[in-house]
C-alpha cells in the first residue's frame, strides 16, 4: 500500500478524526498510488493515523476511508458503512420506503429522503437519495469513483430498489479531474421524471435535470415549518425553484403566494406541481430576477406577511464569503424593508463558506440598515437525513433563520 507522510505537526487534524488531509500536509508520497486507490496517512515520525482514497488532482490530496489500522477497505468494508448509514436512517424514520419527517402538520409523510451524506456517513464523496423505488446516486471524488460499480451492488441489495440514476455531474468532480456522468446505472427507469409525495402534497421531481438529485430533501422539514406558519399570510417565496415552499404554504392555508424564480423551466413545474395538488388559486408566479423584482416590489409599496429567501449557493468556500455576504445582506436588508409589522422572514443559507454566525451577522446588519428591529425565533437547518458528524462541522452546510420584525 502506498503511503502519505504528513510534515510534522499536521497530523492534529486526524487526531481530532477530521477526514480531509491537504495537498500542503503532506511532505512526502511513497509509492505510485492512482486515483481513489487507499493509502496509509503515517505522522512525520511514520506512526499510523488512517487509510485513505487518493486524489492527486484535487487540493484536498486524501480523504480517510477509518482509522482503524486493522480495517480493511473492501466491499465488505461498504457494505458496513452503508448498513450503518441505513440504521441511522430506521431511527429517525419508520420505514426507509415511506418514512415520517420530523414534525409538520401534515404528518410529513415522505417517499424522499437522503440514504449516504458523504462523510458525514464516513463515506466520502458518496451522495445516495432515494425517491420513492429509485435510488439517485452521486460520486464526487475519485474515491468514490473507484469503488462505484461495487457500491451500487451493494446499494441494490440492501435497499430492494427498482432502479439506481447517476447524477455525477456536479461541479466539483472537476477538482477531481473526473468528467461528468449523468444517467442510469442500474435497473429500468421509463422516465426521469418520477412523483414523490411530502405530506399531504405532491411533487414531479425530474431526476435527470433537477437540482442536485432531483430535489431539495434537505429542506423537508422547514417547508413544513413553513406552512405552519402561513395561515391568512401574503406569501412571497425568492428562489422558489419548483415551488416546494410556495406550496406547503398554500396547504397552510396562506391567503396568497407570489413565487418568483429567474428560471422559466422551473416555474413551469411549480404550475404543474400546483395542478398536481389542486391549488389552483391564490399563487401567482413571476419569472424575474430576484434581487431586481425584490427593488421592484419596494418601488411599488408592496408587502407581506411572511418572506422566504432560500437562495443558490454564494459561497462554495471562504475565500467566496465577502462578495456572498454582500449579496445575502442585499436582498436581506430588501425583504425586511417589504415585511410588514410582525412578519416573519425565513431565511437560508447553503454556501460552505458562510458559517452560522457570519450569516447571522449579515442578517443583523441587514436588519439595522433597513431600521427596523426584528429578533431570531427559530434556528432551522438540514433535516435529520443529512446528519453532521461532530468531527466534521462543514457538514453544517444549510443555515437558516426565522426572524419575526417588530
């Protein structure tokens, strides 16, 4: 096994069970070791700290498989880890079929939820989510990559699905010096454009060419949290996409719901999910950029009751954090200049580079340059399908505020 020697002192990170070794940790490489194949991480004093998948393209040069000496890295070391990340999910979740969200006044009966969240799952680079009988799988890392055949083997025979789609297409498999993949891997799938349900509603998810997987699982739980809250409320959604939030909050009961989004092909499935469930009055869609229709609506003198900014990534990492602060305080500081008295703004934040108390910061200094008071009622985050490992906080990804204005 070839193995990676770590300059002194850089060994504190893996000690702590932290799972990414960098390109400037290490002093030297001994062997020739390919992409993805596992390697020994030895201290500069050649004591064992973990094995690991090789990526020589990528700044993040390793990503630790355990570290257990004594631990093999084979099929059957996959099928433990996704055996345990499958007993995670049976004790959140009744059934890994149809599983029951947490909260949500409708229940939150779900077919969709995430099954394998990387290396918060101690799987690195392996994203799996399940819709309904199909299973979505991504590979983001040459680790992954190496062993993708074997893990979808695996992942049909513990889950029982119909069919695996692969959605390898993101971004960062670039930094892998991966090429991406976008199609079936597994099984029969007539059509990549499948129905789950959430609740009491319905939504077309197209698998092929969604967002991320198909869908936003992520935000299962605040959607619900959401249509709690939107009894008798004029509802503006930003970023609507397909139209999750807009339509928990008309299943609220909410008097009305604009949804705007820049992308036609979306808004076109939020009108077809609204046919789907029924709510056929009171939404109002608008294809515009946010930031501009958010000054739009201010020059009109427009209002509402209960605001949803749930914007696309602004900052992958921390050197993106700066121009993404200035671009989450603008359409904050805009949304809260539009809330009435005593409206509530559900806010988010997806971007690595923007961490909990940044983004706090930047919601508050929006609120102070807008002048109104307002206060923090409820933290919200990821649902528990995506958990954090402690050792691993930038799985803390999704940031969210509910802020009621005074």
């Amino acid at each position: 096994m070839a193995e990676l020697i770590l300059k002194p002192g850089r060994e504190k990170s893996l000690l702590r069970r932290h799972p990414w070794i960098f390109s400037g940790a290490l002093d030297q490489v001994i062997g020739d070791p390919q992409p993805g194949e596992t390697v020994e991480v030895l201290t500069s004093q050649r004591e064992f700290l973990s094995k690991a998948a090789y990526s020589p393209y990528s700044q993040i040069r390793a990503r630790v498989w355990t570290f257990n000496e004594g631990e093999q890295v084979d099929a059957d070391f996959f099928r433990r880890r996704i055996d345990s990340a499958l007993a995670l999910r049976t004790i959140l979740f009744p059934s890994p079929h149809f599983p029951q969200a947490n909260g949500g006044a409708e229940g939150g009966v779900s077919d969709a939820l995430r099954l394998v969240h990387a290396e918060s799952d101690h799987l690195p680079g392996l994203i799996v989510d399940r819709y309904g009988e199909v299973l979505v799988l991504q590979s983001l890392t040459a680790g992954s990559e190496l062993w993708r055949e074997t893990l979808a083997e695996i992942l049909l025979e513990k889950t029982g699905a119909a069919a695996i789609y692969e959605r390898s297409d993101a971004d960062v498999r670039e930094l892998e010096g991966l090429a991406p993949r976008n199609g079936l891997l597994r099984g029969t799938l007539p059509d990549p454009r499948i129905e789950i349900s959430e609740g009491s509603l319905k939504f077309k998810v197209n698998l092929a060419s969604g967002h991320k997987t198909g869908f936003y699982l992520d935000q299962r739980r605040n959607r619900q949290r959401v249509g709690e809250l939107s009894r008798d409320r004029d509802v503006l959604n930003c970023f609507c996409y397909t139209g999750g939030f807009s339509l928990h909050a008309l299943a609220g009961g909410a008097k009305s719901v604009l949804s705007v989004d820049s992308s036609a092909e979306a808004l076109a499935l939020v009108q077809e999910n609204a046919a789907l469930n029924g709510q056929t009055s009171g939404h109002e869609w608008r294809e515009a950029d946010v930031f501009q229709a958010l000054r739009k609506f201010r020059d009109e003198r427009r209002s509402f009751d209960l605001i949803i900014l749930d914007p696309p990534k602004f900052a992958a990492t921390v050197s993106q954090a700066e121009k993404a602060a200035r671009g989450y305080k603008d359409i904050n500081l805009l949304a809260f200049k539009l809330l009435r008295p005593g409206g509530i703004l559900a806010t988010f934040s997806c971007s690595g580079g923007i961490d909990a108390a940044l983004f706090q910061k930047i919601v508050a200094g929006a609120a102070l340059d807008a002048g109104v008071e307002a206060s923090i009622v409820e933290h919200l985050a990821q649902d528990g399908d995506h958990p954090i490992s402690l050792h691993f906080p930038e799985g803390a990804y999704l940031k969210g505020l509910l802020c009621v204005k005074g």
